[in-house]
C-alpha cells in the first residue's frame, strides 16, 4: 500500500504551501516508507509515498504519460496491467510499474476507463491540458481514500484522513466504485454488478465453478517482485487463500524469486483457538510458519496507535485491528512486504453466525448485499489500515471481482444454513473445496466453526478490554454519554472508552461522521438484528454474541 494526497484549487501557492503539503504528505509515510514524491503544477499538488511492490527499481510516483502532460497518483495494484499494456501498444511507457496503465488509459479512453482496472486501487489524476482532475476508488474499498474541502474552495483527496482533517472545513471517505471528475463536480459510480440492486438471483450452484474463480482470485494476487506470505488463522477463508496460494506457487512469477515454500503468519494470545488450527495447516500444507504472541496488556498499550492508525472508533474494528496491527510489525521486521488475507468470505457467504437465523433466501441475500457495500467501514479498512501502519501490503482475493459475480449470482437457497442436513455457514464454499482425492485441507478444518478473528486470538482479549475500559469509563460517563456525544452515541463503557481516543486524534464533526453506527449482533446490520427477539438484549459485535449457535456463547441475557 501506498500513501496519496492531492490538493486542486489552493488559492495560496507559496513556497510555504509546498512545505504544507510536503507536511501533510509526511503523515503517510508509514503507508509508503521507500519513496516520497511530489508534482506541483500551479495551484494543484499531487504527493505519494511509495511502498514498493511492483518494479522496485523504477516505479517512483507520481506516474506520467509520454509528454507529462498527465499526471497521477496511484495507491494499490492493478492485476491486469499487462494485458492492458498488450491494448496500448501505440503508448510509450517510461516504467514497469503496474499503476502506470492508468495515464495512457486516460490518453486513451477519456473519464470512461476505470472498469477496465482488475485490482485494488485509489488514485487521483490531473489534465494539464485543461487543468481537470479526477479521482477514483476500487470497486469494494480495499484500498482508503478520503475526499476534503477547504475553505479556500480547495478539494483535497487523501489516503487517510489524518492528512486532510486539519486543513478541510469538511470531509468524507469517498464512496467505493466510484469517480469524481472536476468537469461535472460529483461523484458518479462505475461499477455496477448484477448484485448491487439486491435482486434474488437464480444460477444454480456448481462447486467446479466457484472453486475455478477463487483459484484463479488467488493467482493473479502473486505478481510481487518483493517477500510475501499469508495471514494464516487457521479458520476456513485464510486456509483455504494459504492452501490454493501453496498449490499454485510454484506456477507463479514469484517462485523465480522468492523459493515454492510458502510464508505463513498467525497471531494469538497463548493457547488460543486461531493458533493451534493455523499451526494444523501450516504443517498440513508445509508452509515456512512463523507464529506470534501477545499479551492483553500488550494489545490495552497498543490501543491508542491502532485507533490512530485505523481512523475509526467502531468496537469490532478495533478489537480485530490490534491483534492484526501488532503482527503486521512482526511481519514487516522479518523483511516482508506483502500479505494475503482472507477478508471478505463472510460478507459473501454468510458466514457470521447471525445467518443461522436468516428467515428466508431472500433476507439472507440481502443481508449480504448490504455487508458488501459496508465493507470499505469496516473489514477492508482493518486490514488495509492495521498492515500500512507499519508498510505492509494487504491483499484479499476474496474481493475479486469476478470472484464476487460468480460467489453473487449464486442463488441463495444454496447459502442458507441448514443444520439438520449438515450444512453450517459457508457450506457451498467448503462444498467446492472438498476434493478427496486431492485435498485442499484436513476434513475438520474444512468444516471448522467461524471465528471471528477477535475471538479466534483468544476469547480473554476481548473480556480484557471490556474490563479495562471498565476501569477508565464511569457509570456516570455513560449514563449522559448521548450529551457528550449525540451521533453515534456510544452504549458501553468500552465503546466510550474508544470513542474518547478517536476523539483526542480527530475532534472534528466530519471525522466523526465517517464512522457508522447502529445496533449489531456478532457483526450484523442493525436490520438482521430483528431476526431474533433475545438480540436485541444482547448486543455486542462478538461470534459469541450468537446465542444458540456458537459453541462457546454467551450466556442468554435474562
């Protein structure tokens, strides 16, 4: 991951505002530790900072056309650009960096190119020629971006939102598939899937064809020139992304490099549940396992830099953020710069144990429709955000694209969860990968219970901090917390205790709007929640939330 910002329309152009924006820049670094650039062109700016994946050597951004009369800022990975470099041949490309596609693309196709990007992208580009702009963001959010106002009639864009808050009188995160251009000044989207209207679909499901375009999802995120491995937790979507990425690598541009033994990363407190399976697949798969720990404590004095870093003050966020956060420093030492994980299984699938209780198909289809759309506020911005603190680069091969059109069109009959006739939450993913004659995983891990990965560290993490923020939050605090804080109004001391550090980093009314609110229940919309009365007295974003369906549950709430 890379860090951007870009600022058009500043009115002051002193050498003073350069520094500004070098400043400013500087709060990304930690996205992109190798390189900093920056291109100013009168009154508009476009600085990055590189984290180097992809052409190490001579990828440097800002990125030109052949007479540098385009200009832009990428942060992400573009899978495809080969064969889109195959479509500009008539171009002249000045570096073998994946991002540069995207300004003979432009040449080339005016505004009407973004749904030609496979990948994870932001990026923001300036016309010289007539000195219009556009911005972009992949098609789920994987990868941030920030969209600011400044009261000089400046429009800012940025990769966090700590390098626009203090200089914007207002600011958004920038809708997932989505463009701006300057031309018309608003935002329009471009990507527009079957599913995205929520409609019931009818594809009956075929094993051969959902397990093809996963593999293929995981394959094309080997393009690195530079160490990797995979975020391993031993649940079914992080060992299955290890299993494929195992099998595969040896096909891949990276085996010339990097060796076919496969680096695999787990994090737990001591005995926990995610590090004994992860341990099981590593060995199963004979993968290079590097396994670390961490203490309650250790996670309490790390809070604060994670809610920094992540820019939110939702609970689940962060409690899945700081386990991930402290290993992606572990990794990052050990010299590697990439990571798959396995983000994005459950919003498709249904994989929450809240499904159990989806009343029909047609509830349960759009309960994940809506998980999909909301997943750049929560699983996309802890997994991007926890790893680019330190400059470690995530990758989800679940938010595949045409991984998601196939895993969509699925109809929803096959998803639903069927207790009495064995079929458990993400049946037809475990169903397609399920080869007794060649094995993707051992049978029990195949069809392990989800975790989610805040309880799978170990269930005292999360009882910790409801106690530690037990200790810092009074009742007293919480009983006029809707005075203190009337949006988003926090309803437990931990929540409170969250907000009041998201508070101390972003006190501005915009920031707190980019966070969303509402009840939930193990991870699920506020409208799932009415899918069962005893929820509603149990509300907590944790698995065992789930009452009657995780096998460590919390007591029923009397």
């Amino acid at each position: 991951m890379c860090g951007i910002l870009a600022v058009f329309g500043c009115v002051d152009c002193s050498q003073a505002k350069r520094a500004r924006i070098i400043e400013l820049s500087g709060r990304l670094r930690h996205r992109g530790p190798d390189w900093s650039g920056l291109h100013s062109e009168e009154n508009c700016y476009l600085a990055h900072q590189r984290l180097a994946i992809v052409d190490p050597a001579s990828g440097d951004q800002p990125l030109y056309n052949e007479d540098k009369t385009v200009i832009v800022t990428v942060n992400g990975e573009i899978y495809n650009h080969k064969a889109l470099r195959e479509q500009l041949k008539s171009h002249k490309f000045n570096t073998g960096s994946d991002c540069e596609v995207i300004a003979h693309l432009y040449e080339e196709y005016g505004e009407d190119f973004v749904h030609m990007l496979d990948g994870m992208f932001s990026f923001v580009l300036l016309d010289t020629r007539d000195k219009s702009y556009i911005a972009a963001r992949d098609a789920i959010g994987i990868t941030p971006l920030y969209m600011g106002w400044g009261l000089d009639g400046s429009v800012w864009f940025a990769s966090e939102m700590k390098a626009l808050s203090d200089d914007c009188e207002q600011f958004m995160s920038f809708l997932p598939g989505h463009i701006y251009s300057s031309k018309t000044g608003g935002l329009r989207r471009w990507y527009n899937p079957p599913w995205y209207s929520e409609s019931i679909p009818s594809t009956p499901y075929d094993p051969l064809v959902l397990r093809n375009a996963f593999e293929k999802a995981v394959i094309k995120r080997l393009m690195t020139d530079v160490p990797f491995g995979v975020l391993l937790s031993g649940g079914l979507d992080s060992s299955l992304v290890a299993a494929v990425a195992s099998r595969h690598l040896i096909d891949s541009e990276a085996y010339c490099q990097w060796g076919s033994q496969l680096h695999t990363f787990c994090i737990g407190l001591k005995g926990s549940p995610d590090l004994v399976a992860a341990r099981e697949v590593a060995d199963y798969l004979g993968t290079r396992h590097h396994e670390f720990y961490f203490t309650v404590q250790e996670g309490i004095d790390a809070l604060e830099d994670v809610i920094y870093h992540i820019e939110t003050y939702d609970v689940t966020t962060i409690r899945a953020s700081t386990p991930m956060f402290l290993m992606s420093r572990k990794i990052k030492s050990l010299g590697v710069k990439m990571v798959l994980s396995g983000e994005g299984s459950d919003e498709i699938f249904g994989g929450y144990l809240y499904f159990h209780k989806a009343p029909n198909k047609e509830e349960f289809h759009e309960e994940t429709c809506r998980k999909i759309k909301a997943l750049h506020l929560f699983d996309c911005l802890r997994a991007n955000k926890s790893t680019s603190a330190w400059g470690l680069e995530a990758r989800v091969p679940f938010l595949d694209k045409e991984f998601i059109n196939v895993a969509m069109s699925i109809d929803p009959k096959w998803k639903m969860i069927q207790r009495e006739s064995g079929r458990i939450e993400k049946w037809v993913l475990r169903n397609a990968f399920d080869d007794a004659e060649n094995p993707y995983l051992p049978k029990h891990i195949l069809y392990r219970q989800k975790e989610q990965f805040s309880d799978g560290v170990g269930y005292s993490w999360i009882d910790g901090l409801k106690d530690h923020a037990n200790t810092q939050v009074t009742d007293s605090m919480l009983t006029n917390a809707n005075f203190v804080y009337p949006e988003n109004t926090p309803a437990t001391k931990e929540a409170y205790y969250y907000r009041t550090i998201f508070e101390k980093f972003f006190p501005k009314n915009a920031a707190r709007l980019t966070v969303p609110g509402g009840p939930s229940v193990a991870c699920s919309t506020a409208k799932a929640v009415e899918w069962d009365a005893s929820w509603s007295k149990n509300l907590d974003p944790s698995g065992r939330a789930a009452l009657g369906v995780h096998a460590a549950a919390y007591e029923d709430a009397k």
